[in-house]
C-alpha cells in the first residue's frame, strides 16, 4: 500500500501539478485542491488548479477559487495529474478523456473513497478512515514542508467542515479536531466560514427546501424518509442543481428515520440519489448495487428513468437493508 510520504516525495520531485476535482464540486474537493496548488506552488511547481464543473455560489468566498480553471483548458505542457477527492476518472468530467490520451506521464490519486474499479492511477493513497480528503491533504502538506498560512488553512477547513456535516458525522475522530484546532491557529476565522457556509443562503435555496419539504414522505414504517427534485421544481423557483446542497440533511433529521434519501433529476430522465444513514444501515452497500459509492453512512448512485421507476426500485433495495 502506497504511503503519503512516498507521493509527498513524488510532488516533491515534480515539475508541474494539474489539480483536479470531481464533477459537480464540494466543499471538500474545492477546498482540497486549492489548498494543495497552494502548496505546490510555494515549492515552485507550475501548477493549474481546476475543476470539472463551475464552482457553486455557496464556495465562492475560497481564497484563490478565482484562479479555477473550469472549461477543460489547462491541461496542456503539465505531466502530472492530481486527483483530489475523485476516485475513480469518471467523476473527472471534462478531463477524464483528457487523461486517456496518455499525455500525462504521472497519475497521482489522493482521496478517503475507496475506488469502485477503473482506476487509471499510476500512485494512489486512499484513506477510507480519514473523515474528509481535507484532513489527508493537511498531512501531505506538512509532509511537504510548507506552512499553513490563513487562505490554504481557510480552504482545508471548509473542506474537513463541510464533509463532517460540521463535525457531525461518525467518521469524525480526535484528528479531525486537531487538524481543525491546528487551521484555526493558522488563522482561519471560524465565524466567518460557518457564516458563509450555512447563514448566508439563497432565497431560490429556500423555496427549493420549502418544494421539497412539501413532497417529503415515509416508508418502512418511518425508517425511511424521502424526498425528490426535479428540474420542473428548479424552473419553479429559479434554483440550480447547487441549491440542492443539504436538502437530504432534512429528510434525515426527522426521529426514527434510520435512512434518507434525495431523488434529484440532472438532467431529464436521469436521477441522482443521494442516501444518508444515522445508525446502522450501510448506504454505500446499496449504492454499490447501482453502480455508485461512497462512504458507510453517506453515499449515492445515478439512475435513469421516471421519477416513479427510479423511486420504486431504488426504495425497494433500501427497504430491504433496513428490514434485514
């Protein structure tokens, strides 16, 4: 199993770095790759720093997000890719072919998602037990040498928030606070992330959650709770897709819901689910049984079809994880 001091020392040597996200962005793919490119850079790499999709409003405030390149440029003369947070190349968008056409001589995957299959990594360090990419790049760049100044600490503390469901979830350890404790000191401003992270919200955002609220339902005799997005919901209250950010969040806080699940149409006829657990259940196994990913507690997959086939076949499968 690769080591992180074995791709610190890869980056070390490089000449150049593209850093790259996942499609449809996070708080923790953002904040990941800025903060690496950042550290990269002061080590003298040439470094691009991009992402699939345009940034969301929502992680517009990041220090150097302005530097994103998002239209599948920038690729060229670099020789070594990054994968931040995105373990496998289909989540690379716009730059997954780019990095079929073999011109990048090295392929450096750093993520806490265990890869379905496909990889095309040349050098992989995946940490399942790390509650958030953020926290594995955090060590990486002390690896590296480089000191945390204000904005890559901002950048990594959003990241590690935001993917702990601000420290919520069950994948926060001791470390994960200490790493936190440490940005802070570095001289992250803790009210105003949080501020901008979850006080400063679009109304569209709110009418979307007041849609979707409306159409919340139960199964499995309330261990179940679901919701669902379509693009005529979006049309309805000038939202975009990034609005939908935390709307399962709800579905899930209600008492005796042991699973939620958000049914979000991307595109006609194509849905994404997310599925969120509290206790028990293990959503990535169901997931994995359509094809998607993701984390014990926190996982989702796409599926095709009506809103009503969609819904029925993937509610079938939770039910029976949460009857078993």
């Amino acid at each position: 199993m690769t080591e992180l001091t074995e791709v610190a020392g890869v980056l070390s040597r490089a000449d150049d770095a593209f850093v790259c996200g996942h499609v449809m962005p996070d708080g923790d793919a953002l904040g990941s790759a800025l903060a690496l490119g950042w550290a990269l850079e002061r080590l003298g790499k040439r470094v691009t720093v991009a992402s699939p999709d345009p940034v969301p409003e929502l992680y517009a405030f990041l220090p150097g997000v302005e530097r994103l390149v998002t239209d599948g440029a920038g690729l060229s003369g670099h020789t070594t890719f990054v994968m931040v947070d995105c373990s496998v190349p289909a989540r690379l968008g716009v730059y997954e072919e780019a990095l079929k056409a073999g011109s990048i001589g090295l392929v450096v995957n750093i993520d806490h998602h265990q890869p379905a299959g496909g990889a095309m990594s040349s050098l992989s360090f995946i940490d399942p037990g790390a509650a958030a990419t953020g926290e594995i790049v955090f060590d990486l760049i002390e690896l590296l040498g480089v000191p945390l100044t204000r904005d890559p600490a901002t950048c990594l503390y959003t990241a590690i928030v935001t993917d702990t469901g601000s420290f919520q979830y069950e994948s926060t350890g001791a470390g994960t606070h200490r790493r936190a404790a440490r940005l802070i000191e570095a001289g992250v401003s803790v009210a105003e992330v949080n501020s901008r992270l979850y006080e400063q919200k679009p109304l569209a955002g709110l009418l979307l959650l007041q849609r979707a609220l409306g159409g919340l339902t139960f199964a499995a005799g309330g261990r179940i709770a679901y919701m669902s997005v379509t693009l005529a919901d979006l049309a309805a209250v000038g939202a975009r897709d990034e609005h939908t950010e935390g709307l399962i969040n709800y579905a899930r806080f209600v008492r005796g819901v042991e699973v939620a699940v958000l049914f979000r149409e991307t595109e006609p006829g194509r849905f994404k689910v997310g599925l969120r657990s509290k206790h028990r259940v293990d959503v990535q196994a169901v997931a994995a049984l359509f094809g998607g990913g993701g984390h014990t507690r926190a996982a989702g997959c796409l599926l095709e079809g009506t809103l009503d086939r969609v819904r029925d076949i993937l509610l079938a499968a939770v039910e029976r994880v949460v009857a078993g």
